[in-house]
C-alpha cells in the first residue's frame, strides 16, 4: 500500500536536491523535527503542566505522578502493535497518522474535566508523543542510512535537546497568559504545523522507492524501480527473539534508559543531600544539556566507524561511572565532573535509541523488532526511580543503592565486549564487529 502510494507521488524535488547532497539528510531534518514535535509526550512538557492542572482539577500532585507513571507503562505495552503497523504501511503514512493522532490528543487532554480523562490523556499523549512518534523518526532514518547510520540518528535525536529548550518555557509562558487548557490547544496546533507538512511533501519511506540507496551509494534504475537492487535484509521479529544478541541489547538498552531516567528524576535531590544547593544542583542540568549536543555527532561517528560493541559497552561503563561520581559530587568541580558524564551518558542513549536495531537485524522487519526493544526500554524507565526513592524513604540516602544499581550496566557492558555479535545469515560491515 505505501509503496504504490509513493510511486504516484512526483520525485522532482528528490532529484534536484540528490544533485547537491545526498536527500536522507533531509529525511533526517524531518525526523528531528518528528522528535521535537514528540514533545508534548514528553516529561519536560509536562512538568510544566503539574501545579495548574493539579490546583484546577484539585487532584494531589502524587495522584498526577501515579497516573503518568502508569500510563506510561500501560503506553509502552502498545509499542510492539505500532511497530508492525509501521512495517505494513511504511514511517510516511504512520507518520501523518501519529502526528494527526497527537494533535487531537493534545486537544482531548486540554478538556479534561476530572481524574479519569486526565490519566487517559496522560496515555494518549505518552503512546503516540514519546512512543510512537520517536520509534516512527528512528525507523525512517534507519532506513534511508547503513553506513552514516550512527550520525544521522544523533543528529536526528538534537531535535529531543530542542524540544527541552523549546516546550517547557513556551508552556510556561502559555499557561501565564491564557491558561493551561488554551496552552494544549496551542501545542495541538504547533504539533501539526511543523511536521504534517513536511512529512506530505518530503518523506519517503525508503531511498529504494526513489532510485536511491541507504547513504546515497549508487542509482537505481532512472524509472525509480529497484529490480535491480539486492532484497532488502532483515530477520523476523521471532528469529530476533531467538538469538542471544536481541536480549543482551535489551538488557543493555533497559538499564540505560532505567538508569538515565532515575538520575534525571533524583539528581536535584541527590545533590541537595549532599548539602549542594538547589541552584547549582538544577544547573548541572544546563552543563549535562550542552554536552549531550557537543558531544551527539561524535558519539555518531563512533558507532559509525569502530566496533559496535565497544561503543556500547562504553556508554554502559559511562552509565556506571555517572552513578557512582553523582555520590562523590560534594563540591561544585565534582558537581560539574558529574553533569558532563551524564551528558555524553545522554548523548549515547539517545544515538543508540534509534542505532541498535537496524544495526543487528536489519530493515525488513524493523517496525516489529524496534517497537518490542522500546518497549524493553520503556518499561525500565518506569521502574527506574523506585529503588532510589525506596532507599531515600527508608535511610534517607541513596548513596549505597546507586552504587550498588552501578554494577548492572558494568557487568553488561563486559557481557556486551565478549559475547554481541551480528545473528548469523544478516551482513555486517567487518569493521563494526
């Protein structure tokens, strides 16, 4: 169905731009944009949100906690449907139907009139914001790169740092002048303005359905059929689930995305325990931020050019070391030492979202293996924080627990040097392996 709907569409505009530089580099601005437009099923935009939502509708701020954490997971179960949705229609027909999906959720959240509507508001958002909407991104970029895979999707991801810039201060300043609920009519309407357009008259789904290849390699045919052209590679969701590549990559992802999520949530109060101030401790956000961006290209690179699991046992020691240098981080050197581990941290889970996937088991059946993998991920985000918070509740620190949650990724990150390997029958370039 995607395929004939490509066919007909005019691929004027792809030769002109193919003439000056290779036009997956387009696909790749659209998708970063995809990722900034994920915002309003972001944490950071709704943090904004908590306080007057919570005085109007007169529900706790725990209540709202537990029901965003909730929806999260109940959202994440639903990834794996997505992402066999994307591959029988194709990332540019999921992509206006999520983006279209959004927007109406922003609106259905924005009438909210009691808890019930709040909390699915809160899945509807998460589902296809900061699920669906990222997995459709990262899917379409694997499909147009192979080679510069590792780059375009870090330069795909700077699109979640300026949606951190964009959406917190922009709510903020919405729900000043005009309120909550109008500041989720805005957000509907921005959500569609930046990305339905461009997806209509800029994204295809692959390169092979223009004449291209992945990382603009060589022609197809002038007809823009592919005949020509070698299958595309790719095992099945279930011959993934066969190997032991797929699970120490999820074991892997898990514990980023579980360990990230958990310093993102605690790292003010962490600090603060260690007698840092509040200020200093919300500014190492700022220096974490600055050095994901800096340091998002050259974390493309590597996974480009050097061993696949060499780069991803270092982001796994790098998990370790930002968990362990946060319980050293008592002075404000220390502080800032911590702040730009935990930025290259950011910049390495955030590339490897989108890398790992299409890496180990190819294209064909992307959709299906890279929404079960988020789901992994997703689920160890929810779970994350509750170590942490049990340790503060009961001894009122959680030095020893992020020591101890340090030695996870650690013994991962050995498991990852000696035993990950591209499944036997999928091609791999030597180099990576």
């Amino acid at each position: 169905m995607s395929q004939n709907l490509e066919a007909g569409r005019e691929s004027g505009l792809v030769d002109r731009v193919n003439a000056r530089f290779f036009y997956g580099w387009v696909i790749v601005g659209v998708a970063a944009f995809g990722v900034f437009s994920s915002g309003p099923g972001q944490s950071h935009t709704f943090s904004a949100f908590i306080k007057p939502i919570s005085q109007d509708l007169n529900i706790s701020s725990a209540t709202m906690a537990t029901a965003y954490g909730l929806a999260t997971l109940a959202a994440a179960f639903l990834l794996p449907y997505t992402g066999r949705l994307v591959d029988r229609h194709g990332p540019r027909t999921m992509l206006l139907g999520v983006t279209a999906v959004l927007g109406l959720a922003c609106l259905f959240f924005a009438a909210a009139p009691n808890f019930v509507w709040l909390a699915v508001g809160f899945g509807l958002l998460r589902f296809f914001g900061q699920g669906s909407l990222m997995l459709v991104c990262a899917n379409l970029v694997s499909q147009w790169f192979a080679k510069s895979r590792g780059l375009a999707m870090s330069l795909m991801a700077l699109g979640f740092g300026l949606s951190m810039a964009i959406h917190p201060p922009l709510s903020s300043f919405l729900i000043d002048a005009f309120g909550w609920r109008t500041a989720w009519i805005v957000l509907a309407i921005l959500t569609w303005a930046v990305m339905l357009p461009a997806v209509w008259f800029l994204v295809h789904n692959t390169p092979e359905s223009v004449g291209l290849k992945p990382d603009g390699d060589a022609r197809t045919e002038t007809d823009g059929t592919a005949a020509t052209d070698a299958p595309v590679q790719g095992l099945t969701l279930n011959e993934a689930l066969n190997t032991s590549t797929f699970y120490i990559l999820a074991a892997g992802w898990c514990l980023m995305a579980m360990l990230v999520t958990t310093l993102h949530f605690y790292q003010i109060t962490i600090l603060t325990a260690q007698d840092q101030s509040a200020e200093l401790a919300a500014s190492a956000f700022t220096i974490s931020a600055l050095t994901m961006v800096i340091a998002m290209p050259l974390v493309g690179r590597a996974f480009d050019r050097l061993k696949t699991r060499f780069v991803i046992a270092s982001g796994l020691f790098i998990t370790a070391a930002s968990l362990i240098s946060i319980t050293f981080a008592t002075t404000t050197p220390t502080v800032v030492t911590y702040a730009v581990l935990f930025g290259l941290n950011n910049a390495i889970t955030m590339t490897m979202f989108g890398y790992v996937w299409p890496r180990y088991f190819g294209r064909k059946h992307l959709g299906s293996i890279q929404g079960t993998g988020q789901l992994v991920g997703v689920v160890g985000a929810s779970l994350g924080p509750l170590p942490v918070g049990v340790a503060f509740d009961l001894v009122g620190t959680a030095t020893g627990t992020l020591i101890g949650l340090a030695a996870l990724p650690a013994v991962v990150g050995v498991v990852t040097i000696f035993a990950l390997r591209t499944p036997q029958g999928l091609e791999a370039d030597r180099h990576l392996d």
